[in-house]
C-alpha cells in the first residue's frame, strides 16, 4: 500500500536515503531537509505490519516541472514492484498538478528508461541547478544523469 508520508516516517525515511547514499544509489539528504519536505514523500507500506519499505518524492519546481527524488526500498524488498509504483505515484500526482515535466536525477538510468524517461543535459534545468544543486557537495562535478519526461 502507498500512502503519504507522515513526520512519523522521517526517521525511517532517513536511514533508506542514508543507507542507498552508502551504496551509492543517491545522494543523502539532511534530516531536517526530509522534515521541511515530508509533504513532498509517498511511502510503501506492507500490510498488515505498517512497516515502511519504500519511499520517493515529488518535489515541485516550477509551474510545469517537478522532479521525482529520493527513490528508495529496502535491499530485502526488491524486485517485488515497490520502486515502480512509488515512480507511478508520483508520475499521477505530478498529473493531478497539472504539471508537463517530470525529471530526475539518477544513477539508475536504465530503470527511468522504462517509464519513458530519456537523458537530457543538465543545462536544460536552470531552476534545479539554482536552488538545489549549487549547494550540494557535488556541485559543480554532478556525475548523476538528468532525464526527463513530458506528460501529455
């Protein structure tokens, strides 16, 4: 089951992101970042424990773009069709929004393929390289790729 996040779940969101940072699946995020953002997260919850197993977030750019971010399900849950319906989720909310463009940031280029993504230069981003970007610790050497997708 895919419900919105709570502040009750940041915790547990956190350690997902901390742990696939380690891995090197994504870039961490500060707790207190997943504490402004907690309205931005979907999670996936298995039935009947209420344990989380996923999460992902749809962050809202602008009028027309949102970024689907911090993908992320447990290493004992893959291959069970979490990540998919958490992008499926966020892919309907971005269309409940109204909004035309959705992209993302990824080290998993083959995986956004599947949905339709395909790789776009950075450069086609301003807003995301000035408000969240410049102040990453990567920046301005970001080795994640940008895709995008245009919803019809």
């Amino acid at each position: 089951m895919i419900r919105k996040a709570t502040v009750k779940d940041v915790e547990t969101i956190y350690h997902l992101l901390t742990d696939f940072a380690a891995e090197g699946y994504l870039l961490s995020r500060p707790l207190s970042k997943l504490y402004d953002n907690i309205r931005n997260f979907s999670v996936y919850v298995d039935e009947p424990g209420g344990k989380v197993l996923g999460c992902c977030a749809l962050a809202i750019c602008w009028k027309d773009l949102a970024e689907i971010r911090s993908l992320a399900v447990r290493a004992d849950s893959w291959g069970r069709g979490i990540g998919k319906q958490l992008v499926e989720k966020c892919m309907a909310e971005a269309g409940e929004f109204e909004i035309r463009k959705v992209f993302v940031l990824t080290y998993k280029v083959d995986f956004f393929a599947r949905f339709g993504f395909s790789v776009i230069d950075k450069n086609e981003l301003p807003i995301k390289i000035w408000s969240d970007c410049i102040t990453c610790v990567k920046f301005p050497d970001c080795d994640e790729t940008a895709m995008a997708k245009t919803i019809e």
